[in-house]
C-alpha cells in the first residue's frame, strides 16, 4: 500500500485511524497532524463536531 499512496497518504490513513481509537490522545493527534501538515485543532474540532447537529 506504500507505492500506492505514498508517504504522506500514508500518514494520512494513520491519523485517520487513530481518531478511530478511542485511546489516542490530543498530543498524538497533534503529532500526526503536524507531520501530514495539516492543523491539528481543525482535525480535531471537525472530527467531534461530526455528530452534532448543523445549522
């Protein structure tokens, strides 16, 4: 799976693991957010904003 996506979907595949997890921390996912580029507090605020109602 390497070849396929790369390294930084690689990566990506991992932190979206690790939010599955309910034993990953915030640091970890600040970790692996940083290491994909992308923000960490956006990751997080979006992944527990998606069981709240919108609007």
């Amino acid at each position: 799976m390497s070849r396929r996506n790369g390294q930084l979907g690689e990566r990506l595949i991992q932190l979206f693991n690790a939010l599955q997890r309910r034993d990953t921390t915030f640091g970890q996912i600040y970790a692996m957010s940083a290491s994909c580029g992308i923000d960490a507090r956006r990751v997080l605020a979006d992944h527990f904003q998606r069981g709240a109602p919108h609007g």
